[in-house]
C-alpha cells in the first residue's frame, strides 16, 4: 500500500511541472578554437521517447517539462546532460550547449578475410596471373570505360547525401538575397566551355 501511493504521488508531481519550449543552439570548436554549429546532434529527454536533431545551422527545439534531463550526444563526443530549472518566468527556455570532442580512442581492429597467414600464403600462391587475366583487367580500367560507368552508375547513399547537404549549404548561404547569376561568372563560362571540349553534353548510347 506505501509503494502505491508513493508511486501516485511521484506521477502527480512530475505532472505538476509545467510544459516549457526547450530551444537552443549546439556547438562545436574548430581547429583554432572559433565556435561552428554542429549539425545533427541527439537532443533527447532522458527517461522518455521525446527527442529531436539539430539542424545544419545547429539549432534544436523541443517540448519538454520543467525539471526535465536533456541529454545531448553525438558520436565523437561527449555526452553532456543538463536540467531544466524550474519556476521559469516563462513557458519557454534557450540553451547554447558546447560539445566537446572524445578523446578515448578504441582499439585498432584488423579483419583478415583468410582464417590464418597459412590460408593466405596457400590462396596467393594459387592465383591466376596469366596474360589473359592481365589483360583482361587492364581493360576494366581503361579510361573510357570509367567514363562511361561514371555516367551510367547512380549514386550511392553517401553521394547523394553530400549533394543535398551542399544544396542545403548553398540555399543557406543566400538566404534573403538574390543569389549571383553565374551567366556574368567567367569562371563558369570556362567551366562551361572546358565541359563542352570533353564531351561531357554528347549522348551517351544506351
């Protein structure tokens, strides 16, 4: 019977704190110790599944309660919490957290694709090094064919990836302004040019 009404009453008290707006900025520090936003931060509140990611610019906002732990972590680097006060003024609180990197370093781990060196020794020792097979390879690496596979290979999760980030990056940058025109940009005129004499605009044959 205590138990029970201990429990009741711890659940009362945490529904007493009052819901808050937790916004914020998390940064990082460069290599000469200048603050730089870091992107993609785990901001969670601890003991629950509300949690959200910075964004590019660093920033974060999430709901959470009064006396709430935040919990702030990314992958090389430390794990910082933190509690929010309570009896604010207001119904919303702004935190600027720093991260610092992890300096634990793990153990290097070599994967060998042979069970043992006799395996090794035993499997390179029986391979084909034939004039053929020379050939043969040296022909998957001609030029043209990496041309032609570097048009007609999609790309992969981590390309793709880059390039959205750098379209975010670029949108970001000119935010409240015109963007330059890059038809007055020489530079993108000798791009455009050096392009056009590699053949780069010419039909590839399916």
């Amino acid at each position: 019977m205590i138990s029970i009404v201990g429990a009741l009453n711890a659940q009362n008290s945490n529904t007493d704190n009052r819901a808050i707006q937790f916004s914020g900025v998390v940064l990082s520090q460069d290599e000469l110790g200048n603050p730089e936003p870091l992107a993609y931060t785990n901001i969670s509140v601890a003991g629950s599944s509300r949690g959200t990611v910075s964004d590019i610019n660093g920033f974060f906002s999430l709901v959470a309660l009064e006396s709430d732990t935040i919990v702030f972590s990314r992958i090389g680097f430390e794990t910082i919490e933190i509690t929010v006060p309570e009896n604010l003024e207001e119904n919303r609180y702004t935190w600027y957290q720093i991260m610092t990197q992890d300096n634990v370093l793990l153990p290097e781990a070599v994967i060998y694709p042979w069970p043992s060196r006799e395996h090794f020794k035993y499997d390179l020792l029986a391979i084909d090094i034939s004039d053929q097979l020379r050939e043969q390879a040296d022909q998957n690496i001609a030029k043209e064919v990496l041309d032609e596979l570097r048009y007609s290979i999609p790309a992969d999760g981590t390309e793709t990836f880059q390039i959205e980030q750098a379209k975010q990056i670029y949108n970001y940058q000119y935010s409240g302004q015109y963007k330059p025109q890059n038809i007055f940009n020489p530079l993108a005129w000798k791009k455009f040019i050096d392009a056009w004499r590699r053949g780069d605009f010419k039909k590839k044959d399916k």
